[in-house]
C-alpha cells in the first residue's frame, strides 16, 4: 500500500522486542513517537503494557503520536491513537516526555535525533531512536558531527545491527544503529533563593523589563502567542518552585557533631493544578484546556456555528487538552468544524421549522403561525406565515425593583442569532449585515420594545413572555419554507425538478394547495436560489 511512500520503513516486531527490551514501563507515563506510521511501535507498547491477569495493574501510559503521511495519520486515529501533529521537526510543545521512541526517516534520521535529544535536554527523559548506521559511521557533515559528540557526551549505548529489515514487511539492506540514551534532568536553580542571597550580601541585581509583546490583528496567532506566554510562565513557576522546595522543608535538623544542617519531611508549601499534583503536564493540560474553551467562546471563531454546535464542540475540550494548542491543530479543528456546519445548520433550520409551528401549540398565540395545506400523503402540513410569535422574554423579573426590559439576557441574544444564522444560510449573503447585539443594545438603553429592526425583520417584546417575529423578505421566507416542508416530505419528490405542465394530477393538487400554478413557476425559473442544496462548506466560512 506504502510502496511509494518514500522513507516509510515499517518497524519489524522483532527489533521493537529489542528496542523495549530495557524500558521499565512502571516508570515511565509520557512517550512521544515521532515517526509513528501505522502505529506498529505504539501496538508493540500496549500489547506489552497489558494486563497479563486482573490482578495486574496497567501502567497508566500517556501516548502521543506524530506522523507527516496523511494516510498514516488516518490509520493512527482509526486505532484510536493520538496524533498530535505532522512534522516532527516543526512540532514546538513544552510538554515534558519521559521516553521518546522513534524509527525516524534513514534519509532524515540525523536532524530527528538531533530534534529529540534537544527535547529531552530541557527536561531529562529517555531516547530509543533507530537510526542508519552510516549516519554514525561516516559523519562527513556539521550536523552529524554535532550529532555524534552528543551521544558521546551523553554515553549513548549504541548497538549495530545488519539485515533487520531482509526479511521486514518493507525490505532494505540498510545497516542501522540502536541508539539508547538517558539524559539527566538539568539541575534545579531558584532564581528566586538565588536572588535572597544576592540581597543578603547587598549584590542584588534587578534586570530591566521590555515588553516586546507586539500587537497583532490575526485573533489565532495572537491567542497562540498569548498561551506560549502564559504557558512559559506556569512552567516557570512550577520549576522554581521544585528547585525551591528543599530549601522549606518540614522538618529541621542538626548534626551536633558536625554541625551539619539537613532538612526533611517534604515541602512546606503545596503545589497543585486544580485537585492533581502540580506537575508541568496537569498545568499544561489545564491551560490548554482554558484556551480551546476561550476560543469557543469567542465570536471571532465560532461565529458561523449555531448554538447546539458550538456546545458539541465544547464538550470535546477534555479531549483537546491532550492536544497542542497550536496554528496546525486549529487549522485542522476549523476543517473539522466547517465540514460539519451543513449538516448542523440544516438539522437546526428544521428544528426551527418545528419550533415556529407545533413546538409552542400550548400558546393559543401560536396557532396563528402557521398556515395549513394538503401535504404529500398527509393531512398534517403547513408552511409559516410572515408573522410568527415564540415564547422569549426580554423581559425579567418584573416582581422586583430591579427587574424590567433586556434583550441582551444571554438566551434571547443566543435564540436570535441561531435564527439570523440558519437565515444567513438560506440567503446565501445577498441580505446586508445588521450588527444584532449592538441593536438590541441600543434597545434596552432606549426601553424600546416594538418593531426593533434586525436583519431579516423585526421583533417586539410583549411583558407576558412573548417576541412577535415579523419577516420583511417574503421571497426568503418562501425558501424557508420549500426548505422545512421538502424536508418533512410534505412537498412531492418532484417538486423543483418538474414544470407544473408535466406533473400528474395529485403532484399538481399539492402544489396548488401550497402555493398555486403562478407562484411554482416562479420557483421553477429561479431554483438555484429556491431549491436550496448542501453548499460546498468554505462558503461558510465567508
């Protein structure tokens, strides 16, 4: 299937035996594979972890994975994997992995390795990388001569092998090196106890602050930027604080014959991340969760998404928090989102086709929205008329001093927005924009009540929990209706495709009790904007 795929060398089991050979997994909760392919590695990782019995415990292993190949990527997340991102090289996290493990590209492994040791020099962590051996044994370039004092400097244990790929689902006669490394955690410093020291001995020095945060139009890259600082922060904070935590501990204690002052009992000071241990990953979840919850919230993003989206979206953000919040991952989220906008906008035009109907048939009101006709082999049809009345109050509280009109509450801006936006897809565009929350801002200062002037019409706000709705563009009112009741199979199949001339008799008596001979040729010579269809997704995005 991968022939073509150059560089892609699937991993036989046996030499990802001898990778793990030495990986105690109890020890070990984070793994980035970087070049993850089909996933064979991450396979051979939970198959070993599982529990031989149930009396084992399985190690809680959180596993991320990168791959460049789309299809790889599909095959990843059908296994139910987490892909994290696409290029290695590109991928900037600060996510700490206790254990990189990776069979990178053989023409590419030199700055793969490379990338992964500079990784884990941040925060200590394990490597298993197989790599071609030639890149070890003839380092005639800067980058592999780099490469190679690295793993003398860290005592790489590094293992040559020959013909592990002759027999392997993709064969090559490569030699390749095993490369295992462990590379220490850096030493803990406190520039905040290093800083008390200075000032007990009068050489405190204080840096001069610059903010160079520039400001930036684009809403993503400057949100991004935003969480890299926040983020860099956190982290920071959480590293002073572990390399200040031996200075404070709980218990105090002399050596009377030397005189030498230890300390012990853990930390005075706490620190958590909401009810789990404060470590760099529970903070970098957390903060990633803060911002896909901020950018669901924020109009900027979401603005084309009605309301029962938006909240499906929101419920995902646990999930998200595994994932970088990053221009890449974005970029693929807002794919996601537009390719799922058609369907979640026509199944809420219908649901608003329900609700201006038979929804609210309790209020007596309400049984004038609607006008009845003789439906495609059924009696119960109807088509909304121009004025429609919903149960959605601007007003509250009218009991108490502080109560009286505001059609800005949360609810009735929502309600309003879900019906301006199945209206804007329906419409196509042609309607010039009415900024809504601004309008029914300067309603509520001015307690105007009646006829406020939105987009598509006008709503007023009765005191007995009512909005009279009022349509100004018929002819799109006309498709909203074609729309709900084509949906509802109330209108004959043929509806739009055949000329009135040419339908049977019982087609043509649904069409005259819906609209009449004159006004279904008038559909029929304007159907493309009439008969509304699935619209390719990035219109949307308009």
């Amino acid at each position: 299937m991968f022939e073509n795929t150059k560089d892609f060398y699937p991993t036989p089991y046996n030499l990802i035996e001898k990778m793990l050979s030495t990986v105690n997994f109890y020890m070990i909760k984070s793994i980035l594979e970087p070049s993850a392919g089909k996933g064979d590695i991450v396979d051979a990782i939970r198959k070993k972890t599982a529990p031989q019995s149930r009396w084992d415990q399985e190690p809680r292993l959180d596993i991320d994975c990168i791959e460049i190949n789309s299809d790889l990527r599909h095959i990843l997340t059908g296994k139910g994997y987490r892909v994290v991102h696409d290029d290695f090289l590109t991928y900037d996290t600060m996510k700490e992995y206790d254990l990189i493990i990776m069979n990178p590209p053989f023409s590419n492994g030199c700055n793969h390795l490379t990338r992964a040791l500079t990784m884990q020099e941040a925060s200590g962590g394990a490597i298993i990388c197989l790599l071609n051996a030639e890149t070890l044994r003839n380092p005639c370039t800067n980058e592999r001569l780099a490469l190679v004092r690295k793993l003398e400097e860290y005592h790489a244990d590094i293992q040559y092998m020959s013909d592990t790929f002759s027999n392997a689902e993709r064969k090559t006669d490569v030699e390749i090196a095993l490369i295992k490394v462990n590379i220490p955690a850096p030493a803990k410093k406190s520039f905040i106890f290093d800083k008390l020291v200075r000032a007990r001995d009068e050489e405190c020095v204080v840096p001069e602050y610059e903010d160079t945060q520039l400001a930036e139009n684009d809403l993503i890259r400057t949100i991004v930027r935003q969480y890299k600082l926040e983020m860099a922060a956190g982290i920071q904070l959480i590293k002073e604080y572990r390399a200040m935590a031996p200075h404070i501990m709980r218990s105090y204690e002399k050596d009377p014959s030397t005189g030498e002052v230890t300390q012990s009992g853990g930390c005075v000071l706490s620190l958590t991340v909401g009810k789990e241990p404060g470590t760099v990953n529970n903070f970098i979840r957390e903060i990633r969760g803060k911002y896909w919850e901020a950018l669901f919230n924020n109009p900027k993003f979401i603005g084309v998404l009605t309301e029962n989206l938006r909240r499906e979206y929101c419920k995902r953000i646990n999930e998200l928090k595994d994932y970088e919040f990053s221009l890449h991952n974005i970029y693929e989220l807002k794919i996601e989102m537009c390719r799922s906008i058609n369907q979640g906008v026509e199944d809420t035009i219908i649901s608003l086709f329900d609700e201006f109907s038979h929804k609210y048939s309790y209020y007596d009101e309400t049984s004038n929205n609607i006008h009845y006709y003789n439906g495609w082999k059924t009696n119960k049809s109807w088509f909304i008329n121009k004025k429609v009345i919903i149960p959605l109050t601007g007003y509250h509280n009218l009991q108490y001093s502080f109560g009286g009109f505001d059609p800005t509450r949360y609810d009735v801006i929502r309600k309003l927005q879900d019906i301006e936006k199945c209206l804007n897809y329906l419409d196509g565009g042609l309607t010039d924009a009415v900024d809504l929350e601004a309008t029914l801002k300067a309603a509520k200062e001015e307690q105007q009540t009646k006829n406020i002037k939105l987009k598509y019409g006008s709503v007023t706000f009765y005191k007995k929990g009512t909005c009279h709705i009022v349509f100004e563009n018929e002819e799109l009112l006309k498709k909203f209706n074609i729309f709900g009741s084509q949906h509802k199979g109330w209108l004959p199949p043929s509806y739009g495709k055949k000329r009135y001339s040419d339908m049977d008799p019982e087609e043509q008596a649904v069409v005259d009790s819906f609209e009449g001979e004159k006004a279904y040729n008038e559909v029929i010579n304007n159907a493309p904007y009439y008969l509304c269809q699935s619209e390719d997704w990035t219109r949307l995005l308009a």
